[in-house]
C-alpha cells in the first residue's frame, strides 16, 4: 500500500547522499521534501534532520560529474550536494517533485514581497495623509489664534473712566476727536530723541517714551501727564 504524505510534505523516501568530508563517502538518509526546504535525517523517525537544503536559490539536475547511475545534484550557492536514486524512474520522481518545489517556493516569495511592498506604500501613503492632514489642522488652528489674537488686540480701547482723558459729558463726536487727537499726540512723542525740541510746544526737553505700538490707557495717561507739565512751564 503506497504511503501517503502530510499536506505540506510533497516527498520523501531513502537515497544515498555524498558527505561533505575529505572520504566523500556515500550513505542511506531519509529526505522530506516540503516546499521551501528539503531536509535529512539518519533516520524517518528522528526529530531533529542532519541538514536542509533551501530551494530558494536552488536548483537541480542529473549530474555530470559523478559515476554513479541516477545520480542527480542539488545546486546552491554556498555548496553542491549530490545523491543517488535505486532507479531512473525514482530519479526523475524526485527531481521533478523537487521542481515543483522550487518553482512553488519562488511563487511565495515574489508573493510575499508583493504584499509587503504593498502594504509599505499604503503605510507611506497613510503617513503622508495624516501628515499633511496634521499640517493642515496646525494651519487652521495658527490661522485661528492670529484672528482671535488680531481681534483681541483690536478691540482693546481706552478705560472710559481713566482720569483727565474725557470727561464724563462728553459727546460720541468730543470724545473721538479727543482721541485721534490722542493719537497723533503719541505719534509725535515717538518721533523725540534726547535734546530734541517738542514739535508741540518748541520747547527743549528730554523726553524718552519707550512705548509698544498699541492705544492702551497707560499711554494715554503718559502722554497726558507729560502735556500738562508742559503747559505749566508756558
């Protein structure tokens, strides 16, 4: 009765194998033939194979350069091995069984790097997204900061009750005359440098206003508190 193989052994049988020492002799191993391996034992029931053979880079053919009959080699790039069937019928089973191994296992391989580079440029792809996604979000929020930051700045204005600045019955009209006059009050003490004259008054002085570019109330009680000084001294 004809001994069937496990699925993922696709043959395996007794042949004569070349050793690998200086004697080259010949001896009975068991080889399994599976799909991206061959592997040999000393004996069918030992665990643990005295080699593999890879047949990713493998290949195989009658051989030429030794004496014995059925005698086929396995070609690979680190070392050749050689090995003897009982006959030409098993000879040919073998090597073609071998055959579809390797072409079996070149098809997974180019298989699998497929996939994998693959799964690389959507991993890339992915990357990129959610990148240029985050550039986005982060220009969105910048662009949002700026408003509210440019809004606040814009909407600061002068405290209503602050002292000698308007008075209290004071028009709409009166009170935005005061400040453009305001305004251009700033401008001017901005332009004074020490030993300057005042474009104002024409009086020398030493005036030195280190002021941001902004109407706030503080200013504006400097530079009225300056002004008044001014008109004590006329």
């Amino acid at each position: 009765m004809m001994e069937t193989c496990p699925p993922d052994i696709l043959k395996k049988g007794w042949l004569q194998k070349q050793g690998n020492s200086m004697l080259k002799d010949w001896k009975q191993r068991w080889f399994v033939l599976r799909q991206s391996f061959i592997a040999y034992y000393k004996d069918p029931e030992d665990p643990t194979p005295l080699g593999t053979i890879p047949l990713l880079q493998c290949s195989v053919k009658i051989s030429e350069t030794v004496s014995k009959k059925n005698c086929f080699e396995f070609v690979t790039p680190n070392r050749t091995f050689y090995a003897v069937a009982k006959d030409a019928k098993e000879l040919l089973s073998w090597m073609d069984a071998i055959k579809q191994a390797i072409a079996l296992t070149l098809e997974t391989f180019f298989e699998d790097n497929a996939k994998e580079a693959k799964a690389k440029k959507e991993s890339n792809l992915s990357h990129s997204t959610a990148s240029q996604i985050s550039q986005e979000s982060n220009m969105t929020r910048s662009m949002d900061e700026y408003d509210t930051d440019s809004l606040s700045s814009k909407a600061s204005f002068p405290d209503a009750d602050s002292e000698d600045v308007y008075e209290a019955e004071a028009t709409e009209e009166q009170k935005k005359a005061q400040q453009d006059q305001l305004a251009k009050g700033m401008a001017a003490l901005l332009e004074l440098d020490e030993n300057k004259f005042c474009a104002e008054c024409n009086m020398a002085g030493t005036f030195k206003l280190k002021v941001e570019i902004k109407l706030k109330v503080e200013f504006e009680k400097n530079y009225e508190r300056e002004r008044r000084k001014m008109k004590e001294k006329l």
